[in-house]
C-alpha cells in the first residue's frame, strides 16, 4: 500500500478525475441496490456476479482516470467480494456496510479531490487498512473486522451479534 496515495493523493488530470465521478456516480446506485438485494437473497448469484463486476468496473476506471487512491480504496473491496463469489465467506449485514461505508467514503473523497477540499476528516488510512485486513480475515472473524473498521473510520458502528 502506498499511504502517500492516501493521505496526500495526487490529481494530475483534473479532467480524468471527472470522468471518474461520473462514472462512480452511474455504478454507485447500482451497488447499492444490489447489495440491498443480497441481504434479503444472499444466495443469488446473478446479484452476486453483478456486484462483483461493479466492484471491478469501478476499480479500472480508477486506473484509467490514474485516479490512485480509488484503486487503494477498491482493491480490497473486490477481494472481499471474491472471496464472497467463491463460497469463502459469508455476505452478512456488517460486511454490507463496511462496503457501502467504503463506496461513501470514495464518493465523498473524489469530490474532495475535485474541489480542493481537504481529506483528512474521511479517515482513508483507517479505511484502506480496514479494508485490507478485512480482504485478508479468516471468514469466522469477518464479522468483527468489518465492525472495527466500521468504528474507525465512522466512529461507531453495528456490533456483530455474539454467539449464544
């Protein structure tokens, strides 16, 4: 990982970088509408592979539009969607949101950029490190990972349900 990409991104192509958010701005709905479907079908594997090339869709324009910190964002997203495409891991309602808490962070990161805002209430180590760690988590301890990253970056997050 390369945290000045995080911390001090560089937008060498402002035109790009436009080009970028619109196209986030397109796949970013359809994301949502499909995870919001896989809470109630988590077994449906159109949804699935639709999510997963969204995922996909977003990391490449990323590195088309050289926009570096949305392909650090992205990356491990994909991996965890992967792993959830592969009968890895479990899709629950946690890792639902620490992906959504992730696209958020993105939408509001590339309209940072575009305006000349600054960063640095958004958290995006916190969120790159958690989204790694998540991509790298045993699938019994998705769960907590996901709300640790959820606390770290939100501020407070859902706790996963303990074990009777």
């Amino acid at each position: 990982m390369d945290i000045h990409s995080i911390i001090a991104p560089v937008i060498t192509d402002k035109l790009a970088l436009e080009e970028f958010i619109e196209s986030l701005g397109d796949l970013a709905p359809k994301i949502e509408r499909d995870i919001a479907r896989l809470k109630s079908t988590p077994g449906d594997r159109e949804v699935i592979s639709s999510l997963f090339r969204s995922i996909h869709n977003i990391k490449g324009d990323a590195a088309l539009c050289k926009v570096e910190l949305a392909v650090t964002i992205v990356h491990p997203i994909e991996t965890v969607l992967a792993r959830f495409r592969n009968d890895e891991i479990a899709f629950t309602g946690i890792i639902a949101e620490a992906v959504l808490l992730a696209l958020d962070r993105l939408e509001l990161a590339a309209e940072s950029l575009l305006s000349g805002r600054s960063l640095d209430g958004l958290h995006l180590l916190d969120l790159v490190q958690g989204l790694e760690k998540l991509s790298l988590e045993t699938a019994s301890n998705m769960d907590e990972c996901a709300c640790e990253l959820i606390e770290a970056v939100a501020g407070s997050g859902p706790r996963p349900k303990q074990p009777p």
